[in-house]
C-alpha cells in the first residue's frame, strides 16, 4: 500500500475540518513527504487529548490511538516531549467543545 505524503494528508484532514465548521490549527510543521502526525484535541474546557498513529499488530492496520488525554497542560507536555526525539513531526491542534475530531472518517483513518 502506498502511503500519502505528510503534508497531502494533513491539507486534506484540514480541508475536511474546515467543511464541517471544525477549527484547526498546525502547531508544528513536520516533514512535508514522511512526518509523523500528532492530533491534539482540545475540548476548550481545560481537557485536551493527543492522538498519534500507532498499529494493530494482529491486523497490521494502522489506527489512530491515544498517546495522553487529561488536562491541556498534560498533553502539551507529552507532545513536548515526542517533539524533543522527533524533529520531523507535525502536531495540528484541533479545537471542538464536542469533542469532534473526523479521525475515523473514511478516508482519515487510514491517516499519513
């Protein structure tokens, strides 16, 4: 299979935002052709929660799970903290007081 270049995927996820009334944001501007992707939701409640891309080993398919969720402050520390190691990664920030992100939208699930 053959995977999308980074920055494709993220202009077409804030495309499909920007569709749906969804603000978003990027934070951080990885690598345009292999990036990886970290989606904060934040809630606008104080609460936030980072998404990243991660493998169902049985599977092999790739889904979006949940690296931190908590309070804002607790996910801007742990995408801090991937952004120390990874120089090359991409962060959008997506802002929905229900809760909404489209990540398993057909065509988003699959992710970059």
């Amino acid at each position: 299979m053959t995977r999308l270049a980074t920055a494709f995927w993220v202009h077409a996820y804030l495309a499909r935002l920007e569709q749906a009334a969804i603000p978003a944001f990027v934070t951080a501007h990885g690598d345009d052709t292999a990036g990886a992707v970290l989606i904060k939701l934040n809630t606008l409640d104080g609460q936030a929660r980072v998404y990243q891309r991660g493998f169902d080993l049985q599977s092999g398919a790739r889904q979006w799970v949940v690296l931190s969720e908590g309070d804002e402050a607790a996910a801007d520390a742990a995408i801090a903290r991937q952004r120390q190691f990874d120089p090359d990664l991409w962060v959008i920030e997506v802002e929905d007081r229900r809760g909404r992100h489209m990540l398993d939208d057909e065509g988003l699930a699959g992710g970059a």
